[in-house]
C-alpha cells in the first residue's frame, strides 16, 4: 500500500541522495534481450553446467556495454558497477565475464539456429536472399593461429558476416587474418545454408575494396554482387558511366538513380544533391586558398612542390613552363562532373536499379559498423590472447548489434527514424536515483524527455515506475 510507504521527513539530515545511474538505455535493451528470446535461450543453455555465478547476468552486461559504451571487459565491469543501473550485476566478479565468454563461444552454432528461428517467427525474417560482407580487425596478440598478417601487414584477423535483407545479422565465422575474402564467402555461406532456409546470397562489397579478378572469382562460385566502385578506378566507368546519358530517378530527398550498361555489365549512377553541394563549397573554398597561396609563393620553392604534389589540391593546379603554379580551370570542370556522384556495378539482373542503390546504401551502413556503430566499434584492437575469447568477444559484438538493427527496425516501423545509438544516448538522460529515505532505501526514475517519450511509444513500452521502494 502506497501509503504505508509515505513518510514525512522532519528534517533534511533524514533525506540522502546517494547516486544516480543510467537507466532508460537499460531499460530497453532488456526489454529488446526479453523479446529475442534470449533470457529463454542461456537459461536452457546454462542447465547443461553448472555454473555457480550469474552467467546470464555477465552476458547481458558485455553485450549492452558493446551497444551503449564499448570498453574492455574490465571497464565493462567497472560500468556494469558504478555507471548504469543493473541489479544483477552486483555479485558479479571479473573473471566472470571472461568464463562467461567461455560459455558463449561453446554455444554459439546453437544460438545462432534459435536466434534465426526466434527472428522467422517474431520478424517474419526473409532470408531467400542474403548479404555477405567481411572485415579484417588488429588483434594483439602472440603464437594464435587467429593472429596471421594480413594484405595490411598487420597481425589481423578476419570476420566474415552474413546479413538478411533487413540487415539483420544471421551468423558470422572468425577466420586467420591472411585468409583470401574469397576463400570465406563459400566456407561461410555453405555452413549456413545446411542450417538455415538461405537461397541467393548477394556479395556486398564497399568502395575501392574490389577487382574485377575477385568479381569473376564471385561469379564462378555462383554469387551475384554489388560492388561500390571508384569514379576512376576502372577506364570504362570515366568514359561511359560516368557521361552516361538519361534522367535521373527520385528515390528519396538524398538519392537519386539512372543506370546503363557497357558491354553487357550493368551500372547504377547514384546521385546525392545534398553531397554534390558539399563537394562543390568545399572545391571552391580549396580553389579560393590556392588562389591566394599562389599569387604569394615562388615558382621554385619547398611549398609550391609540396602544393603541386598534393593528392587533392593538386588536381586543380597545372605548371606554366617557367615554374609558376596556375588554377587549371579544366580541372574544375571535370571535377564538378563528379559532384556528389557514386558509381555501383552488379551482376544481379532481377532487383531495380531502386532496390540495387537502396540495398547497398542500406549494407554499406551495416558493413560500415565495423568501424562506427557503438556495437562494433571499438571490436578493435582485440587485446584477447586465448583463440576461443577472440570467438567470443566478436560474437559478443554481433549480438549487440543484433540488438541494434532489431531497436532501429522497431522505431523505423513506427515512423521515428533514430539511429540506434543516437536513441541509446537519448534513453541514457533518463537516470535513476539511489535515495535512502529515514531507514529506507528508495529509487527514483528522473523525468523523460519528448524524444524518450516517442522512443518509448514508438516501441510500445511502458515507463517504469517513477518511484520504487527496496526492501
């Protein structure tokens, strides 16, 4: 009864403010863990050891930390403590985490089944078609058939991931980082097609990342591809797709699309306006520095090589015969061609060009992850010197960003189009207090923000109480 929880505090020495935490991030991706099944899916799992501690507890705690604050697992722990509010954490040691790292990697092919199956029935997940992308990640490490050079001349190793349509990832495999990407398409999506309904699988791939010698090994292992490719990076594509006429097609505000064909290959023109502006202030303030640079240097001096030399600035300065730099305005107009434009090549023949552009747009950001959402960020350097805690730590990262795409898929439905990580911060401002109030230990949830509010109306979630009194 509430009121027997109402008590009048006859001076302020009575009333303690002892600390607050985040709590709305947690909040949500415990509700998101719940929803996944995964609660269900480690309890049947854990009944196969015995465990003494928390082992489900120290899985939840890395695999939010990844989503939220990416650190390593001993400020995972110092987080999980002192930074955000998760109770069942408190009896957790740090080598916990690392045994439950352990007891992850020796379940992983069996989590993957049930998350798919979890996925097919809660998402209605379309996995006829898949996406197949691979990343190389430093690892410092010593004597682990993981830790191998790699074409980078680091010690690296390689993560090859296999994505739905929605960009869900369905399963990844951990190969030594001198391994061929080539060689890693058929191991990997071969594995997964004996486990899973998987049909075509579309390969990928980022700008500048690709040759058309790997195309045509793609090709003769039966993958279709889409492949960013550089403006330059092939003869054809500055002569024949890059002036290829044709009106564009509006996809959206900042995506427009035509395409053509050269010798039977087939090409899609992406056009962003609002990154053509960008390109073209950005040249006309270069061309405005270089113009006043040149009109003050010498023809024979340190700085005017080194301006000649430059990779960008360069482009636009041509030499007259007695040294002296001058503005190439030739230059500025190839250029400008170029304004806000990206090239990609497919062998896929059944997807519009909308879908094409769409798809990799939507890929590229995913593939992009490696690098720069929250789940994976960070994913390198990986300091893990024992080959099955590398395993671990990188599926760790993939279920975090499962979490991710699952959060974004859920708002995106409901109009409210967030990036995971920028609702996580948001949800973050909703703090808890630890009061103690006379004898009694009280929790108080702080106020919400309208953007917490549409997250969580958008999820259909309902607050936690306001005020909650512990025993």
């Amino acid at each position: 009864d509430l009121t027997d929880n109402v008590q009048v505090l006859t001076s302020m020495e009575e009333f303690r403010f002892l600390k607050s935490k985040n709590y709305g991030d947690m909040v949500v991706l415990q509700r998101l863990w719940k929803e996944l099944g995964f609660d269900k899916i480690f309890s049947e799992f854990r009944q196969e050891h015995a465990i003494e501690f928390n082992v489900l507890a120290a899985l939840k705690g890395m695999v939010f930390n990844r989503a939220i604050d990416a650190s390593s697992k001993l400020s995972t722990y110092e987080w999980l403590k002192k930074e955000v509010h998760f109770p069942e954490a408190e009896k957790l040691q740090v080598h916990h985490l690392y045994r439950a790292m352990d007891f992850l990697i020796n379940h992983k092919q069996r989590l993957e089944n049930r998350i798919h199956n979890r996925l097919v029935n809660l998402l209605n997940l379309d996995s006829s078609v898949v996406f197949y992308d691979c990343s190389l990640v430093d690892r410092y490490a010593e004597n682990c058939r993981l830790s191998k050079h790699s074409r980078k001349k680091r010690k690296q190793y390689l993560v090859g991931l296999v994505l739905s349509r929605d960009g869900l990832p369905l399963g990844h495999e951990v190969y030594p980082g001198n391994t061929a990407d080539i060689a890693t398409v058929r191991r990997t999506i071969e594995k997964l097609k004996e486990r899973f309904s998987i049909g075509r699988c579309l390969f990928v791939c980022d700008r500048g990342m690709v040759s058309q010698k790997k195309l045509r090994q793609l090709q003769e292992l039966g993958y279709e591809y889409i492949v960013g490719v550089r403006l330059n990076q092939w003869k054809e594509i500055k002569e024949s797709v890059t002036t290829a006429r044709g009106r564009y097609k509006t996809i959206r505000s900042n995506l427009r699309v035509k395409e053509t064909y050269v010798d039977g290959r087939r090409y899609i023109i992406c056009h962003n306006p609002f990154r053509a502006m960008k390109d073209k202030n950005v040249r006309d303030e270069v061309i405005e520095d270089l113009q006043q640079r040149i009109q003050k240097i010498g023809s024979k001096t340190k700085e005017a090589a080194e301006l000649y030399a430059h990779p960008y600035k360069g482009r636009f300065l041509r030499k007259l015969q007695d040294g002296r730099l001058k503005i190439d305005q030739s230059r500025i107009q190839e250029d400008e061609k170029y304004d806000g434009k990206y090239i990609l090549h497919t062998s896929e023949r059944t997807l519009s060009s909308e879908e094409i552009a769409t798809t990799y747009k939507r890929l590229s950001e995913i593939e992009r992850s490696f690098r720069s959402l929250k789940s994976l960020h960070e994913m390198e350097p990986t300091y893990h010197y024992a080959e099955r805690r590398v395993r671990s730590h990188v599926t760790i990262c993939v279920l975090a960003h499962l979490l991710e795409r699952v959060l974004e898929k859920k708002l995106e439905k409901e109009g409210l189009k967030l990036t995971a990580s920028k609702a996580l911060k948001e949800l973050g401002y909703m703090q808890i207090g630890h009061m103690q109030l006379k004898n009694r230990n009280v929790l108080v949830r702080s106020e919400t923000t309208p953007q917490i509010t549409s997250i969580f109306k958008a999820l259909h979630y309902s607050f936690p109480s306001r005020v909650q009194f512990q025993q």
